[in-house]
C-alpha cells in the first residue's frame, strides 16, 4: 500500500506539533511519553518524523496531540493552508 502525500509531505500539522512542543518546553522523547499514558505508541522517533511531516498521523493521534499539548484543533491546524502551495 503506498502511503499518500501532497507535495511530497505526508500530513499538515506537523510544523505545529513541534512550534507547540517546543512552546511547552518539552522533548520529543517527553511528547512520546505523555502520549503513551493515554494509551496510544508514538515513539519519539516517531515525532521527529511528524514534525518533519514524513508521517501520516490517525485522527485519534491528532486527538491525544491536542489534548497532550493542550490546544484546540484550530490552533493545531493553523496557517496549514499553505499546504496546496
């Protein structure tokens, strides 16, 4: 199965992953952990791969961001429009 991109990038919020982790000061290997108490394995490698946006992230991974990073949905997907550039 071939994995979808546009423009060659594999999501959108991952710029803002790493603005808003970076904002709170954490690491990716903190993100990592924080997510998994929700339940859900995101390794930190793992990050460094969404923020560079090369991995395509589920909508409950998109959720457990929101709620580890505390933002809305809106704020995660900020100024993502630039995407069709």
């Amino acid at each position: 199965m071939q994995i979808k991109k546009l423009n060659g990038k594999s999501n959108a919020i991952g710029k803002n992953i790493k603005k808003y982790r970076e904002l709170r000061g954490l690491t990716q290997r903190d993100l990592s952990n924080k997510i998994a108490l929700l339940g859900i394995d995101i390794y930190h490698s793992d990050i460094s791969q969404i923020e560079n946006q090369k991995l395509m992230l589920k909508d409950f991974e998109i959720i457990a961001f929101c709620k580890v990073l505390g933002v809305t949905y809106e704020q995660l997907f900020e100024d993502t429009d630039n995407i069709f550039d």
